[in-house]
C-alpha cells in the first residue's frame, strides 16, 4: 500500500460562514465571508496561495459551473481553480484536491474552499433536479429523505429492532445535535428540541420525520493548507495535520449484485478500514477523540457508526441510547450540531465538519468546546444514496499523533 | 379452421364507488342518483389503455413463447398516442421482437370487434400466430352519466390457424354511419345524442340484422348460441334485442355493468372473454358490437377451453382483485379533470431524449436486463463488465429479461416529499429470485401495508408524463403478488 497522507499536509486556517438561511446573501458573499476567516486564520496574503479547488454540487442553483465564480469572487490571480462535484462528500473532495497538491510539492499553500446556495428554489428541502437523461427513466421516484429511509426498513429486518426502538434511537440522535447546534452561534438551527417533538413530527418519508432530516442551508466552507514545515515557517505551534483522506465509490455492487442487504454502507466500511489503516489507529473506538459523521438523515447516523467500527454491528442502538454519542460522552459526535443543525449547504459541508474538528483540537470552539482535551478527530461525509453513493473519510488530529 | 388459441383479460384494481360519484355531483344534475349503484373501473394514475394491453397480453401469453408471433394489433379508442403507433409500444413491452406486422385499430366503438373480424381473416388467409388487443380508458367529463358508465379494461387474444380454445365460426358486420355520439379532432369528451333515439333508431334497427345475418352465415339458429355478448348500457336493449332474434334468456350475458362498467371498444371482447371462462366445450358464444353499424361474431368453445380456464386471470379474476375508491377527488385528479396545485417540485422538465429511448428501448420498455455467461450473474441493467466482484468479465452479458421475474423487498420507504401523483410514492430495492435486484418505484401498494420480505412481481406502468410535450414516458413497477381483496 502506498504511504499515505499521514502527517504530510498541515492545517493553516480555516474559515465557515455562518450557515443558514441567508436570505440576504449572494454566493459569492458567503464564500468572502468563509474566506475571510480563513485568511486571518492562516496569517498569509491571497497571493501567496498557488491553487485552489472549489466545491458546489447544485451549482445550477447558484453560481453554475467551473472555476470561475471562485476566481471571480476572490480575484484570485490567474491561479489554478478547478471546480469539484462528488454529490454531498464534495466538500471533501476540493480539501482532497488541495491537500494531495501541498503533498505532492505541486505547490506550496492551497485553498479548498466550498460553497452553496440552496435557499433559492421556492420551496423546502433538497431542490429536486435532473439525474442524467437514460436516469431519468428508469430510476425510482427516490427522494433523499425516501432513499434513506430505506435503511431504517432493512436494518430493522436484519437486527430484529422494533420500529419504536428504532425511532427512539434517532429520535436520541436528533435531540442530541439540536442540544449541541444551540451552543454553536453558526449553526442554522438552534433551538433545543425533545424526544416528543421528534415523535409526534410529520412524516416526511417513512420512518423519516421532520426531525429526522437535516436543513437545507446556505453557507460557505474553506481550508488553506500548507506543508508542516512551512506552516512552522509561518509562526504556526500547534499544528493540526491531516491523518487520512480516502474515499469510497459505489460500483453498482449494491445496486445491482445480491450480497448488500440494504442496512449499511459498503463504501464508508472500505474507506473506514483505509482511512484507519493510513492513520495508525488500530481501535477506532478508543482512539478517536470525536466524529463528525454525515447526518443527512438520524438513521444515516445510526449505521454509520457501526460501518466506522466504532460501535458494534446491531449495537449502535444501544450505543446512541447509552450517550455515549453525546456532547459529554466517551466519543462525541456532531458536537457542533451536524448537518442536523450546523446546517447542510452541500459544497461546504465536508469542509464544515473539518472545520469544527479544527477548532475542537484548538481549543477554540467556545460553548461547545470538549474538555477533554481531543487528539484524532473523524470526518465522514457522504452523497448519494445508500444504494449508490460516494464515502469520503478524512482523520485530523495533532501533528505527530 | 381458425381460432382462439389463447385470451387474457385486465381490469384494473381501482373500483371507483359511484355512490361517492353521485354524492359529489347530484346536487348539480339530479338524474345522476339513477347511477347511484355499484361501482367502476378507474386506471390508477400509472395506468392506461397501453399498460392495459400489456397486462392483459401478459395474461393471454403466460404460459406461451413469445416468438413467432405474426402480427399485433391493438384496437382502442384511448391511445396515448395520435402519431406513434401504440401497438408498437405494446409489442416492444412484450418482446414479439422486430419481425412483426403491428397496426392500431381505432376510431369507433366497433373497432374492437371490427380489428378482431380482420385479425380472424389475416389468420386464415395467411396463417398466425396473431396477437390481437383491445384496451379501453375514455375520458369523460365530470358530472356526466359516462364518468359512471364507462369503466377501464382490456381483453387479448392469442389467434391461429387451429381451433384452440374457441372456434371461429362466423362473423358478418355492417356499416352505418349512425351518429350517436361522436369525438371532434382535438376535443377531450364525447358529445352524445338523446339515448330514447340511440335506443330506438340504433340498436333496435341496426343491430338485428346483422345477428340473424351471423346466423345465417354459420347456418346456426338462434337456440345454438349459449352465450350472447352485447355491451350496452341502456336499459333493456341487450334483452329486447335477444327477444327480437330469439336468444334464450338464459344466453344474455352479464355486461358487468356493476362490476367494472363500459370498457369501451373492448367492452365486446371483456365480455367474450368473462364469458370463455365459464363456457363448457360444445357452446356457442355470439360477440357483438355497436358503432356506426355493427359487427357480430360466432364463436365455439371447445375440449382444451376447461384446462385454460384454470391458468388465466382474465376478467373473473381481474374481477376479484380489487380495491374500492370512495374517493371521487382523486379520479378527478388522477384524470386531470380539475386544476390541481401540484407544487414546485412537480415542474423539473420531463422531456424525453428520444435518440436515448430508442438506444435504450429493450431496457426501458421490455425490462431486458444482462446476463453474464461467464458466471451467471444476472443484473440490471446489463453493462460492459460483469457486477459480480469475483467475475468482472468485460462483454460477456447476454439478454436478460426481468419483466417475468418475482422478487422479494429488500428495503422501501413512502416517501411524501418527492412529487408523486398518488403520494406517498412507494419505492424500495427489489431482490429477484432468479438474482439480480433493482431500486424501483412501487405501484398497487397502500400505505401501511409494505414490509421487507413481501413477494413482487414487475407490471408495465407510467414512470410520468411530459405535460409540456405530451409525452407519456413507460416503465416498469414493482407490485404485490395477489394483491389482497378489500371489501
């Protein structure tokens, strides 16, 4: 296998928008807003930075395609810009991009950053689109909430776990990130909810209520990285390095062959062994400090911590009953409230979770600052469905860890 | 000798209550209560003549191979299509394959009957294998007497150069240009005539002769005919007439006018074939039909018809599948009979890249899938390298269809976000038997009832329809294995 990332790239600033509703902002706002954090951050001019990458995944809604608007909106200097798409795991995808270019001596300090516009479709939800023309006629009439809430069906028939179990353990999961998204002044949503709320709330698709569904935001995302070597250079002490980036994409195996059973995720389960592999950590469970997991939906959360062998396969349920998920519990997880309540502006979302890991290993995530003091700390986000998707899983911790 | 060596029948599971009908529409025009009885037919949203054709077909075909076949003729009035030969559509659902004679019949009530009399003489004349068709979904506006009288459905046949199940024996049609009702180019509904006048003028005057003319021909008298076909819905025509030739009583067959109404231009051929699944070997049934003249049809069953009764659905059991709708405003929507508020997300652009139907025309409207032959491994849809990790042979998938495959539910939801015409939309992965498995939508399911392991079988539906363009767009469906009965 090859040497992997490990230790090889290191964190130089980062920066988030305040997500949300952003009724009053353009775009190309939220991405100087991100940018600007991150600038300050990292201590450097925009002309020191050779390249960039930058994520949107419904960019049709916004600023359409290519690198431009990036470029445009930073006035970058006729620098390389390439554009990146990968469903949800996009924002991944550009830190991906920027940290193999620091890696490969490419260039020196590189900007991934991530944006998305999706409060302008006139209605709640995901804006429905197109799915490629041959797609188009033959997919089902699938949904996000829908396509995920099919893993709820078929873990519950694999496990034997009653519906009300189930729907008690992510209804735990829900209120857990809206207790964690009130103590974060960026986060979309932050009003505290109870487990009553989540269970008397509308269906949105079967199980999948109202509360089971992350928002939709508007929001902005970025990561400038650099070497180690040069970020010391810089000033910078306390370094946060990148352990692991790998990702996982569905062949059609799950689609279309016999042997996934529809209440997991193949792909995190093989990009969470290689990401465990490049990072050194043999016991995830023990040595992971805290997760920032995608939570598009409670029951992605649910299986997703049984597929980063974190809790046992059919145990998550006890696992999420028990807190041991919870702000004050052994492994946090969405301690800055997730896509749940964070928010989900698509292109920025990976960079978001980077980011809160950041600030977490830094001691400068305020409120919502864990105490004990994090070492290693897990970013799994994810596009797709469950039946076809792309699992991206990035490890950061402290340099040398 | 010609006959038919095989029939299907499908009646849709909808029975729309005209109770509920009349409820909603009587305090507008009174004589309505009159209808206030039983109920009707209605297509779901994902149904129409097409789908119907191809259900009944598949019915008519289930234990036949589907090669050879000579010609498809599909008879209806309700095409989806004005330009795009509907028959074409039916035959690529049914995999006849490209070296067939294929031709709509339309245009009149009678060409259901009129399509058959050809098919019977193309069979003679030339020889078969023939698949013939007739399908009917009219639409009707709302508060007429015809949304309660007309009902969907559809009738097929198998015809060939043998007696098979029923003999052909005779067959004699005239042509009348008599207007009782008529559909102008471009217009939705019907305009029809005072029915006093339709009853006296029509029927009674028109059709006698050509019942005694039929019997004539097959040198038969009026007590050889055990079963007497005639789709009407006026009161007491079908009996004056069997009166006035000198039918039995006992031969007036039930025009189901309670059970599934007027099937239109295959009502004759849904009614020829209740009446195959309960006639003995030696009877006769005369099918006849009215519409700008008439056409009438002899025909005897025979030793092989009792074994056939046994394996088909046809219009009895099509008949007992099913599910009351007392819900008169979802038949309005589902037939676009009133402006409805379908949302945003209804309006994503659904045009249809025809150069990608036609490459993709197996898979899309045959379900044709691969199969690999280097390790078996059957898959949907079939692609340049194998799915099956240990295999991955690259151009080695043969045809593979799915549509006959049963499966089980692996997963499902009922979704209420995504657009659906009839919400929650059902959908989940499908797990076949015979191996491969497919995320696809679910039709013929009600909420509440989905569970992981329920048995599927794959029907021919819409996916959508292109409202800008009006293009219907067909797929296949997951549905339950004998769907429940509900009271």
């Amino acid at each position: 296998m090859a040497k992997g990332i490990r230790d090889k790239v290191a964190i130089l600033g980062m920066g988030c928008s305040k997500f949300g509703e952003r009724w009053d902002r353009e775009a190309d706002d939220l991405i100087v807003e991100a940018y600007e954090e991150a600038l300050k951050d990292a201590g450097i001019e925009t002309s020191q930075i050779d390249a960039a990458w930058f994520s949107t995944a419904i960019e049709e809604q916004h600023v359409g395609k290519s690198g431009v608007p990036l470029a445009m909106a930073l006035r970058l200097p006729y620098i390389p810009v390439t554009r990146v798409e990968n469903y949800c795991a996009s924002g991944s995808e550009a830190f991906r991009g920027a940290t193999y270019a620091v890696a490969s001596g490419a260039c020196d300090i590189a900007l991934a950053l991530g944006v998305e516009k999706l409060k302008d479709t006139g209605y709640g939800g995901l804006p429905q689109r197109g799915r490629g023309a041959l797609n188009s006629m033959f997919w089902a009439n699938v949904s996000a909430p829908g396509s995920f809430a099919q893993l709820a069906a078929a873990y519950r028939a694999k496990h034997g776990v009653s519906r009300d179990d189930l729907k008690k353990a992510m209804a735990h999961i829900s209120v857990k990130s809206h207790d964690n998204g009130a103590r974060n002044p960026k986060a979309h949503l932050q009003n505290k909810i109870t487990e009553e709320a989540v269970l008397k709330a509308p269906m949105v698709a079967e199980p999948l209520g109202l509360f089971d569904c992350c928002g939709v935001s508007d929001g902005s995302a970025c990561a400038i990285v650099t070497t180690p070597e040069i970020a010391r250079s810089l000033g910078k002490k306390d370094l946060i390095s990148v352990k692991a980036l790998q990702l996982a994409v569905s062949n059609g195996q799950e689609a279309q062959h016999n042997f996934w059973d529809g209440s997991y995720f193949a792909t995190a389960r093989a990009a969470a062994k290689r990401a465990y592999q490049e990072a050194g950590i043999e016991k995830p469970r023990e040595q992971l400090s805290l997760v920032e997991a995608h939570d598009c939906f409670s029951i992605t959360e649910l299986v997703t911590m049984e597929d980063l062998y974190i809790s046992p396969e059919g145990g998550a349920v006890k696992d999420v009953l028990d807190g041991f998920y919870d702000a004050d519990g052994k492994m946090p997880c969405q301690i800055d409230g997730g896509l749940k309540c964070f928010g989900h502006p698509i292109g920025a979302s990976g960079l978001r979770m980077i980011y809160e890991i950041y600030l977490q290993m830094l001691g400068r995530a305020g409120a919502r600052q864990r105490q004990q003091e994090p070492v290693r700390g897990l970013v799994h986000n994810l596009g797709g469905f469950p039946h076809q998707n792309v699992c991206s899983i990035a490890i950061v911790g402290k340099h040398g860890a | 000798m010609v006959g038919i060596a095989s029939f299907g029948g499908y009646i849709p599971r909808l029975r729309l209550s005209r109770k509920a009908v009349v409820e909603a529409n009587g305090w507008f025009n009174a004589s309505l209560r009159a209808y206030a009885r039983a109920e009707r037919a209605i297509c779901s949203w994902d149904e129409d003549s097409l789908t119907m054709a191809v259900d009944a077909a598949r019915d008519a075909l289930a234990d036949r191979r589907r090669d050879g076949f000579r010609a498809l003729y599909l008879a209806t009035t309700s095409a989806p299509f004005e330009d795009r030969q509907n028959a074409g559509i039916v035959a690529e659902a049914l995999r006849l394959g490209e070296d067939l004679s294929t031709m709509d019949v339309g245009a009149s009530q009678r060409a259901g009957t009129s399509g058959l009399i050809a098919a019977l003489d193309a069979v003679a004349a030339r020889g078969g294998p023939v698949l013939y068709i007739a399908a009917e979904k009219r639409r009707a506006a709302a508060a007429s007497p015809h949304e309660l009288l007309y009902g969907d459905g559809a009738a097929a046949f198998v015809l060939d150069r043998d007696d098979g199940v029923a003999k052909f024996i005779a067959s004699r049609s005239s042509s009348v240009d008599f207007v009782d009702h008529f559909k102008g180019k471009g217009r939705e509904f019907d305009y029809n005539w005072e029915e006093r006048w339709i009853r006296d003028e029509g029927y009674l005057k028109i059709v006698p002769p050509v019942l005694k003319g039929v019997l004539a021909e097959a040198k038969l008298t009026p007590g050889d005919i055990t079963h007497f076909c005639l789709p009407c819905t006026l009161p007491r025509v079908a009996q004056s007439l069997a009166r006035a030739v000198g039918f039995a009583e006992t031969s007036l067959r039930p025009n189901l006018d309670g059970q599934c109404g007027d099937t239109g231009t295959a009502h004759p051929l849904v009614m020829l074939v209740h009446a195959l699944q309960e006639a003995k070997p030696g009877e006769r049934i005369l099918v006849a039909s009215f519409g700008q003249g008439c056409d009438a049809l002899i025909f005897e069953a025979t030793a092989t018809l009792p074994a056939m009764q046994k394996t088909r659905q046809g219009v009895l059991g099509s008949l007992s599948r099913r599910k009351e709708e007392t819900n008169y405003a979802r038949y309005l929507a589902f037939n676009d009979l009133v402006k409805m508020e379908r949302g945003l997300r209804a309006e994503v652009d659904k045009q249809t890249q025809l150069s990608t139907l036609y490459r993709k025309k197996d898979m899309l409207l045959a379900l044709v899938g691969g199969k690999c032959e280097r390790c078996g491994t059957v898959q949907f849809p079939k692609s340049n390298i194998c799915v099956n990790p240990n295999c991955r042979a690259m151009h080695s998938q043969v045809d593979q269809p799915f549509s006959e495959f049963t499966g089980r539910v692996m997963s499902f939801t009922a979704d209420n976000l995504t657009y659906c015409p009839d919400p929650p939309a059902h959908y989940g992965m499908v797990q076949f038997a015979e191996g491969g498995r497919m995320m696809v939508d679910f039709t013929e399911v009600d909420p509440g009832r989905v569970e992981v392991g329920m048995p599927m079988r794959m029907v021919f539906r819409i996916k959508e329809v292109d409202p800008v363009r009006g293009f219907t767009k067909y797929f296949w469906k997951a549905a339950p294995i004998g769907a429940a009965k509900e009271s």
